[in-house]
C-alpha cells in the first residue's frame, strides 16, 4: 500500500525510482518475500547500470546492512528476505557507464502484533454475561477484530464482547488493522456451569 510518493534525485539525464514507500505484515514465521524497487529501477544516462542498495539499522544492540535484509544489494529490483523490528529505510544509488549517478530512497513500514499464548479461561454461570478479552497488540491502528464463534457474542468485532452461553465455549479472536494485517489467532475457554437446582 503507498503511503508516500518516490523522492527521485537525478544527475543529468539519470533518474532512480526504489519504489514507492509501502507496508508488510509481519507474522511470527516473519515475512513473504517481496521483491523492491520499480519497474523500471532506472531510466535516462547510458546504460548498462550498476546498482547499490544501502542501509544501516541498529537495534540499540547490533547494527544490520542491506545485506541483512536483501538477497542481492547489486540488483535493480532484489527480494527483501527479512524484516526488522520497525521500519526499514533503503537507499538506492544507481550509477550509469559514465559515472552519473541518481539517488533515491524508500521506507517500508511492518506491521507486527504481540500477544502473550498465556491460557485464557473463565467460569460462569448459565445465562450469565462476561466480558471476554484479548491481550493482542500492536499492528498499526485503527484495529478491528473478529471473534469465532459469533453466535454468543453481542459484537463480534470489538475487542471486549459480552457474550452469553449454556455450555462451554472456546472462542477465537485475530485483530484485522488499518493495512489489512491478522494477527495470530488468540484462544479463550469458557466454562459454563448449569443453573444451581433449589
């Protein structure tokens, strides 16, 4: 998705397009593999071209190049093969058989959710109203959700549904945000007590 349009820097008649600014979601198993840059990467000057991506991310605790993150650095339009925590800011010099260079940049967002896998379980009495909750995070906002079964809630898509069952209930819920992203699934059990007998 474009969140912001290419700054092409160009030296004479060279011009770069990395492609426009865009989001990922990033799951626990990490990342598809998406291919960068524009199609065409480069036009104008005298071909052939050389191309040369370039980053450098730190973490607060170790510093990553593109190499880090792109199957190849020399191509015009290499695979992003690992995400980092936030956003990754790539730059792009591409330089023509004549040494003319252009230079652009692009920034990819990364939507990540965090929720603990901590056991979730409530009793209740039968007819008895709850709040169920999640402790999902994260993604980028505003968030949605969708939680399974429907049928015993009073809003599927809240964070904090009232639900009511007769009998016990494991309901699912995944957050959906603003870029479509689904977090991974969270689980809770609920247990239904029949009604005490006077």
């Amino acid at each position: 998705m474009v969140l912001i349009s290419f700054l092409g820097l160009s030296n004479g008649k060279l011009k770069v397009n990395a492609g426009y600014d865009f989001t990922l979601c990033k799951s626990i198993k990490g990342i598809d593999t998406t291919r960068i840059g524009d199609i065409p990467t480069a036009i104008g000057g005298t071909e052939p071209y050389s191309y040369c991506w370039m980053t450098t991310y730190s973490n607060g605790l170790d510093v990553f190049y593109a190499s880090d993150f792109l199957d190849d650095t020399t191509l015009a339009n290499p695979n992003l093969i690992k995400a980092p925590d936030d956003s990754l800011k790539l730059k792009l010099v591409v330089t023509d058989k004549n040494g003319f260079q252009a230079i652009d940049i692009v920034t990819i967002h990364f939507s990540t959710f965090q929720y603990s896998k901590q056991v979730k379980e409530a009793t209740v009495i039968q007819d008895e109203k709850i709040r169920l909750w999640t402790d999902i995070t994260g993604g980028l906002p505003p968030l949605t959700y969708s939680w399974t079964p429907d049928e015993f809630v009073n809003d599927a898509s809240i964070r904090h549904p009232i639900a009511v069952s007769m009998y016990d209930v494991i309901f699912t819920v995944v957050a959906i945000d603003t870029f479509g992203c689904v977090s991974e699934p969270d689980t809770l059990r609920l247990y239904v007590k029949a009604l005490p007998i006077d």
